[in-house]
C-alpha cells in the first residue's frame, strides 16, 4: 500500500456537510450535540435530509449514494462528516465512482479535489474505497458519537484535520519489537467482509489497526482464521489493537474469551501486536488517519505518527 494524499487541511469556517451512508438514525440529540461540536469550533455545518429510513439504513441506496456524490462533487464542501455506523455503506460502493471521468477498474490522478470524510465502524468501507485511490481519510468520532469522547480525543481529531501532528497513542505490548508501515485502520467485521472484493487496499508494508463490538469470541476466531487462511496475515507488517466491546461470549456458553482468541490467532505471526489502544466503539476513539507512515513498538504497545 502507498502513502496516501492528505485533503488541505480545514480551518474554522470551512462547508462540511453531513451524510447518512450507513443505518437509519436513531440517536437524534447525539446528533444535535455532534453538530454543535463542530460549529462551536468555526464551522459551517449542512445537514441535508438524513432522516430518511429504509428498512435498517438510512434511506434506499440511491437516496444515500446520491448524498454522498453530491457532498463528494461539490467544491465548496472541504470535508464529509459521517452521521452513524450500523450497516450500508459497502452498498453504495458497487460501481462507485469517485472521481469524474474515473473507471470503475481505475482511478483518474491526480484527484483535484480531495476532501476530509470522518467516520468509523461502518465507514471503514468508504474509508478503504478512497485509499484505493490514494486519498487519506478519518477513522475517527462519528457525529453520533463525538459527544461522548473526552476532550482530548476531539482536539486529537481537530488537530489532526487542521494539519497537526498527532501524538503516539499508548496501549499493551504484545511482542514483537518495533517496525514501521503505513496505517490501515477498519472495523474487523467490515473489513473482513471486503476481502477478496476490488475495495480491498493493497496490504503489503500496511500497519492494521483493528477494532470491534458486539461480535461473539467464535466469530471473531472466525474471522481472524479467514484472514489466516488467504495469507493476509504474511503481507502485514504489524497489527494494533483497539477496544473489542462488548465481544463476551453469552453466559452458560463455553468459549474463550476475546483476548484469548485475539491472542490464540495473532500472537504466533512473528510481528509486532499492540493491544488495548483507545480507539473503537464504548470508550475514547482516537482519531487514526488512513495510509499515513507510523511506527508500531509492540514491545511497549506504543503507535506513534511519523
């Protein structure tokens, strides 16, 4: 995977306009107070229909993708900020084109107008679709979800947006020693279920930063296992770990628990692991930008931005 192209940085009163790509929203003052965030910072906020149900998605496909084209094509729009995960966005993607004049097998460069998308979970496949082409987004608060995060966490996430440099994120070391790579982050689940497709990003020299909620020991062994068996895993140059909630097997169940299988799949891969980084769903997400270098020290837990 090459480096990826960082959109101009934003400044307070900068257009971002807000999309609904995946479920149908249910959390309407979470909404509200994300919006506030980002205009109490100077920015200029366009939320457009995203109100629109369809079953568990926020609208039919069209209804969706349209949303995003025109947030995408539109110049005066500098960033795209993502209304909530749950399930659609790998929808839109069939036939997706981002840029005009672009082929579905390939991508028309450079691209002149990149602009910041935001988001997590569900997002990780539009975030995976734009590094395809080169151009680095968010993995980061939800408008859902900022309100929740710790100050730290939104000025990371401003910091990062308005050309900062990030400080190193700490977790536990797993081993490993130190390397550097370039950074993937995405939800297991989604990601797993883009392997295989052409919205999958070239995994060689990548750092995967994975995450995950409400997924069952077993089927994130399952998961894990698949990625084991397509020789993924050989590619990869190291792997951090973010907050895997909610992932307790049911009670009476026999199973092994989450850190067990995390461990059980992963520790015997010969490269760095990183575990328990604040960045995923029920706690602190740290904002992580997608295709940028950074360093993983798996001997201290330590993901650090070069």
């Amino acid at each position: 995977m090459n480096i990826c192209q960082l959109p101009p940085s934003l400044q307070p009163g900068d257009l971002l306009k807000v999309v609904a790509p995946s479920g149908a929203l249910r959390e309407y003052q979470a909404l509200e107070k994300g919006v506030q965030i980002w205009c109490d910072r100077g920015y200029r906020v366009e939320v457009t229909n995203v109100q629109e149900k369809w079953g568990y998605l926020a609208g039919k496909d069209e209804h969706r993708r349209r949303q995003l084209q025109e947030a995408w094509h539109n110049p005066e729009v500098k960033g795209i900020l993502c209304v909530r995960g749950g399930y659609g966005s790998t929808r839109l993607l069939e036939d997706w084109i981002w840029t005009v004049g672009e082929r579905a097998s390939k991508a028309q460069f450079p691209i002149t107008n990149p602009k910041w998308l935001i988001g997590f979970s569900d997002v990780t496949a539009l975030l995976w679709s734009l590094s395809k082409i080169g151009i680095s987004g968010v993995h980061g608060p939800l408008l859902t979800t900022i309100a929740s995060e710790p100050d730290w966490s939104i000025q990371r996430l401003f910091d990062w947006v308005e050309g900062k440099q990030l400080q190193p994120l700490q977790g536990v070391g797993w081993g490993g020693g130190k390397v550097s790579g370039i950074l993937l982050p995405a939800n297991l689940t989604v990601a797993t279920h883009l392997l295989g497709t052409p919205l999958q990003p070239e995994l060689d020299e990548v750092i995967l930063a994975l995450e995950d909620v409400t997924e069952f020991p077993y089927r994130i062994d399952r998961q894990l296992t698949q990625w084991r068996m397509m020789g993924i895993f050989q590619k990869v140059k190291g792997i951090a770990l973010g907050r895997f909630s909610r992932c307790e097997a049911p009670e009476g169940i026999p199973s092994f628990s989450i850190e067990e299988v995390l461990r059980d799949r992963l520790c015997d891969l010969g490269i760095p692991i990183g575990s328990d980084l604040p960045f995923g769903h029920d706690g602190p997400n740290a904002c992580l930008p997608m295709g940028v270098p950074v360093e993983l020290d798996g001997d201290r837990g330590m993901l650090s931005f070069r």
